[in-house]
C-alpha cells in the first residue's frame, strides 16, 4: 500500500513494514519508529527525521497502546 506524507512542498512516500505483516491492522500493535520505511530517496538524517515526524503525525490521529494507557 502506497502512504504519503506531505509537509510544505515536499512529498514524501513511505510503507510500514512490521513484523508480522499484519500487524499494521492490529489495535494492539505498538508502531514503533522502524516499522516505518522511506521509499522517496533522501539521505540518512533527512529520512529518520521523517520517520518521527510521520510517527508522531500517526499517533495524533490514530489512538495507540502506548499513549492511550497513560492518559488513563
């Protein structure tokens, strides 16, 4: 499944591999940084601080095991 993040002018495509690969449909699956993979090429720094930025843009949408038990 093709996944883009947009951010000003720039587009960037990734996928999230997870292992098992179904996992990425669980509820209770905790998304971890390098379960997201960057396929537009970029350079190593530029793509790990995309990683967070699509990371922490996941789990403000979307509810996560992590963040959801400690606001109870």
């Amino acid at each position: 499944m093709k996944m883009y993040y947009c951010e000003d002018d720039l587009i960037v495509e990734y996928a999230l591999k997870t292992d098992p690969p179904d996992a990425e449909f669980w509820s209770t699956y905790k998304l971890k940084k390098s379960d997201i993979k960057i396929v537009t090429k970029m350079n190593r720094s530029a793509a790990a601080e995309m990683r967070t930025k699509i990371l922490t843009d996941i789990f403000s949408i979307e509810p996560n095991i992590r963040t959801t038990k400690a606001s109870t």
